[in-house]
C-alpha cells in the first residue's frame, strides 16, 4: 500500500511543497507531475471542477507518486466521504473557525472506531495500490487532515483548533483573511495585521505540536513562511503559473514591436 509521502516529509522537519488544481485540465495537471512539487491540491472549493474530473486527476497524481490533496467546498459529512472515496491521500477543509467544527470533521474523516465515516466506493484503495482491507486498517493513518483558518475568528480560536485531536495541519488562507481584516480596518491597510495574524496561527501550531502551513501567493511569500516555521506550503496555481509565464512572453513580443532589446526564449 502506498504510504503518504508528505506526511513522511513533514514528520521529519522537512518543508512540504505544493500547488493548487483551479483548471481541473487533466493535461495541466499531468505536465506539473514531473517538476517537484510534493502535493497537488485539486480546489473543489472556487474552482469549475466536477466528482468526475476529481477522480481521474486524483489517480494521476497518485499514479506519479505525488500526494493528491483535495480541497472541499465545506466540512460537512457529505463532502469529506465523497472526497476520501476519491481517493484522495490529503483533505483540506475551509473556514475552520472553532474547535467544534475541528472535531466533527475529524470525526467524518475517520473509519469506526474513531469516527463516522462510511465504508464504501473502490477508486480509494485502488489509488493507495491496496487492497480494500488494507485500506480499511490503514486509511486512518495515512489520510491527512488540514484545516484552513481563514477569517480573524479562525485565528481568535486557532489555539482551541490545534488543541483537538487526529488532525494533522493549520493551513491559512491568506485572501480571505486578509479580505476579512480589511472589512475591519479603518485605514485599509492591513499588512502588518495580517503578518500579526498569520504569526498567532504558528505560535499556535507550536504550543500543540501541530504543522502550520500557508497557500503563498509567490515564491518569496514561501519562502519567507518557511522561514518562520511553516512546512505545509502551497505556492500559486496551475492557472496563476500559466499567465504569469504568458505574460512575460507578451512582455518579450512587445518588446520586439517597439524596438527594444528582446529577451531570448532561454532568457525570459
């Protein structure tokens, strides 16, 4: 049976990296496969991405001995047993805001005894190289759970959240907080709030043994949180990736338009 990866990594002290799934273009996924990236998140959550898609791309990434992480729309029963059924090695849940809520995901994320899930499907053990009974005894073990804390209540109650048990990551969400603390500012600016915010959430993580991690708009904004203690790290997006290389392409063509120095495809 196929052992998670990432959890190995993390357990060891090592930096975890990933990306996010917003296309759900299997042919994207599948060219990120082979450059690095520890974990790929397909984003359930924002992204036009169906149960159909999600089990397809969730083999793939397994198949090529990356960890696939899928994020949920919310924490309920019904998305977290469909999500696992997929097969899916990691479940990041959004908007974890109290303890409680912490619990009862946990509780649906694990088989009987130490939760509610429910027993069922074949694309899970088949995308673990299993067996069902092999699943069944180790599933528990080696699915992670993360939780986003993505609003100022979130961080208000990210200690109570790392204390409960059976999960294994904080992960912010750093557009929705920094969404939310700016709906609270007087001034708007809100950089050195968020920094503060973001800094609660590792103290937190430290205080109970727990990984914190953050989705990095950039490789400096990652970079910068590893430095900080966070191992959990996702940076940018399949779609983000995309443009930003097209646009560097665009800016080397109008370059040429206007009689600059162009850049040679080696060099941009």
């Amino acid at each position: 049976m196929r052992t998670n990866a990432v959890k190995d990594k993390l357990h060891k002290g090592q930096v975890a990296w990933g990306t996010w799934i917003t296309s759900g273009n299997y042919h994207v996924a599948r060219a990120l496969l082979p450059l690095g990236f520890d974990w790929l998140t397909i984003d359930m959550e924002h992204a036009a991405v169906d149960w159909s898609d999600v089990a397809r791309l969730v083999g793939a990434i397994a198949d090529n001995n990356v960890v696939p992480f899928l994020r949920v729309p919310e924490g309920t029963p019904f998305y977290l047993k469909r999500a696992l059924d997929t097969g899916a090695f990691g479940i990041i849940v959004p908007m974890v805001e109290t303890p409680e809520q912490a619990q009862q995901i946990v509780r649906a994320t694990r088989f009987p005894p130490d939760g509610t899930r429910s027993a069922g499907g074949a694309l899970h053990f088949l995308h673990f190289a299993a067996t069902l009974e092999e699943y069944l005894a180790r599933a528990n073990q080696e699915i992670m759970v993360v939780l986003q804390i993505e609003s100022p209540r979130g961080v208000q109650n990210c200690a109570a959240i790392a204390s409960v048990a059976e999960f294994d990551a904080l992960l912010v969400g750093p557009l929705d907080l920094e969404t939310r603390l700016r709906a609270e500012s007087s001034t708007g600016n809100i950089s050195q709030a968020f920094t503060e915010e973001v800094r609660k959430v590792i103290s937190a993580g430290e205080r109970f043994g727990r990984i914190t991690g953050i989705h990095a708009r950039s490789p400096e904004e990652a970079g910068f949180w590893a430095q900080q203690g966070m191992r959990l790290i996702a940076v940018g997006t399949d779609i983000g990736m995309l443009t930003e290389r097209a646009r560097q392409y665009m800016a080397a063509l109008s370059s040429v338009i206007s009689g600059g120095e162009p850049q040679t495809a080696r060099d941009a």
